[in-house]
C-alpha cells in the first residue's frame, strides 16, 4: 500500500542559533511545557520566554512532566491548557516532554478525548490546530518527536506503554538548536544518540521503506556512528552536538513516514516494566535484533552495506563496540533482578508482538521467538 510521505510540519529550523527563530512565530498566548529543572537551571527557559516575550506574546510554563510520562500527568497539562486557552503550545524539553505535550494537545483541542482508552480507540484522530498551532524545541538528540507523528504515553494503573501515531500530531514548529541539547550529561547524550541510531537502522530494513526515507536514514546513521563518541566524550564539542542534533532529526523525518521494528516493540514493553531509559534499552536490543533480521536477504544487505561504509564488516559488531565506547551497560547490568525480569518474560513477549512497531520488522517473531530473543539479550 503506497503511503503519502510529511517531512516535518510547516517551519523546521536547525543550526546553531536557531532558537531565535521564535521572535518571528506569530502568537498572543504561548504555553510552555517543560519536564525538571535542567531547562530552568541552564537559562534556556528564560531564553525562550523572552524570545516570546520580545515578539509580544504572553507566556506560561507547565512543569513536571516526567520521564515515560503518565496519562495523569497529560490530563492535569490539558486541563491548565483548557484554563489558559493558549494559541501556541510549546513543548520544551526531551522526548517525553513532546510526547505529553502533544497529547495534552490533542484533548484540549478535543476535551471529549479525556481517557487514554478514547485516544488510543480514535483512529484517526480529528483535526487539530482550531485552538492552537504546535511547536517543539528538543533539549535532547534522539527522539525525534520534533519531526515525528508518534508519541509513548505510559498507562496509569498497569504502568505499561502504550504508542499513538497521527499524522495530526505532527509538530507545525521544530526549532533544533544545539546550544539547548548542550549541557545533556554524558550518559544522556549516549541514550539519546543510540535511541536516534536505531530510528535510523529500524527505518532502513522497515517493511516500508522507500527511497526518500532511505536516503535520510542512511546519512543519519553514518553520522551518528561518527559523531556520537566525540558529542560524548566532551559536550561543548558544538560541532559534535550539532551534528548529533541533525542526525537525529533527520533519522525522525525517516522513520515517521516508515515506521520501526521489534528494537522499538521490545524496548517499549521492557521499560513498562522495569524503569530504564528507552535509548539504554534499545542500544542494547540492537545487535540481537540485527543478528535475528540477517535472515531476511533484504535487511542482511542493508546492514552489510552500513558495515562497509564505516570500515566493518559486521554491523551489529558496529553497534556492540559503540556501546561499550559510550558506556552501555548490559541488560543484566541494567537491570539487576534476573528473577523479576525472567518472571515478566511471557508478558513482555507477548506484549511485543502485540506492539504497533513489529508489523514493519522484516521477520515477525512469534511469542516463543519473542521470549527467546528478550532471555538471549539478557544472557548476553
């Protein structure tokens, strides 16, 4: 079935600098939603309400999104949007701060979308932006969300994640500046950067792909392999954040159109279980997964022609060594309680195979499969 590609919203600002850009977005009301303290910490918050400000738009901030954020969390920002009423919603912050603040978004443009249950069963979903136009600015590089249709909302009551992907939810406004992803500490920066190079590798062996995604997934990934050591090893490297910043926004624009696989499927489930960061999850799924899709001739070649551009002969060997470049733990690093994760291990099997990203897998794994790819990770 042939699907029409959208790269990106209508404006997608990058570069250093760029965050100026907001000076020339026409608004009156503007709510900003951020997660902790560190955009507050860094003055990149006060920068962004002054931009606003020096543009003649009154600002608010909503704090306290979390990581693998809540339902609860999106409701409590929806109801201070339906109370504020802005024009222009701003989601400053890493991933899960644009996820929530896009689902805050669509029930404040849609009150009657007030569970998770309503969401998740209203396909598609109705026509945004009769309120307010969307933008994001990422303080991370990795996600994508920026550029992406998709968003992770964890449920409440069973903790688990559950994914929604729209086109509607397309940001209208990405403003990708690396001087605001530039104080990301170091294990963040390797979390992110390896979350961006699996969008990348996942949307190349994608039942799905096509040739645009192609070229925009292949070029990400080669840079990201080559940069992510330097933007880790020495944060100020602007030229290294910078790269990563576009790398990971370019491996967004591709897997948007061309969706994931079982890397995704299987991080997703492990972290509704067990609380590490998603990127961890998927550096360390990587290879395993890359090791089981070599058997399909088409995803074989694809990872053979990364390994030959960057001088291996392996990818997956690729992806292992970089890991331990950056500092991945192991999955049983990871997550200490071999007996709890083993316990959980029909579950999350199941659950994989139930996730939206593994019908674009090259091979589809049954449960049985699934379990036996998720006790291989763990064993090492």
């Amino acid at each position: 079935m042939m699907r029409p590609m959208k790269l990106a919203g209508s404006e997608l600002m990058f570069g250093d600098g760029c965050l100026e850009y907001i000076k020339s977005v026409p608004c009156e009301r503007a709510m900003i939603v951020i997660g902790g303290s560190s955009v507050e910490k860094n003055g990149t918050l006060a920068t962004v309400e002054g931009y606003f400000h020096e543009a003649g738009a009154e600002t608010t901030v909503f704090r306290g999104v979390e990581p693998d954020p809540h339902f609860s969390t999106v409701r409590r920002g929806a109801d201070a949007m339906l109370e504020w009423q802005p024009d222009l919603i701003c989601a400053l912050g890493g991933g899960s701060v644009m996820d929530a603040a896009k689902t805050m978004w669509v029930i404040y443009e849609h009150p009657e979308l007030d569970s998770l249950e309503k969401i998740l069963a209203t396909k598609p979903l109705p026509k945004l932006r009769a309120k307010a136009r969307f933008m994001c600015i990422p303080s991370t590089s990795g996600t994508a969300s920026e550029v992406s249709r998709s968003v992770v909302i964890s449920d409440d009551e069973t903790g688990h994640k559950h994914g929604i992907g729209d086109m509607e939810m397309m940001p209208d406004i990405a403003i990708v500046d690396p001087q605001v992803a530039r104080t990301m500490p170091a294990h963040v920066t390797a979390e992110t950067g390896m979350d961006a190079l699996t969008h990348a590798v996942e949307a190349l062996v994608s039942n799905r792909a096509n040739y645009v995604a192609d070229v925009l997934a292949e070029a990400a990934a080669l840079d990201i392999v080559k940069w992510l050591p330097r933007a880790y090893d020495d944060g100020d490297d602007m030229e290294a954040r910078e790269m990563m910043a576009n790398a990971s926004m370019v491996a967004g624009l591709a897997f948007t159109n061309v969706s994931l696989g079982i890397v995704h499927s299987m991080a997703q489930t492990i972290g509704g279980f067990f609380p590490v960061a998603h990127g961890r999850l998927c550096a360390i799924l990587m290879p395993y997964v890359i090791d089981w899709n070599s058997a399909d001739a088409r995803a074989k070649a694809v990872y053979d022609a990364l390994a030959a551009k960057v001088d291996a002969t392996d990818f997956a060997t690729v992806v292992r060594d970089l890991n331990r470049r950056v500092g991945i733990p192991t999955l049983a690093e990871a997550i200490p309680d071999k007996d709890a994760y083993f316990a959980n291990l029909q579950q999350m099997a199941e659950i994989s195979l139930a996730d939206g990203c593994t019908k674009t897998n090259p091979i589809i794994p049954t449960v049985p499969q699934f379990a036996e790819l998720l006790e291989k990770a763990y064993l090492g």
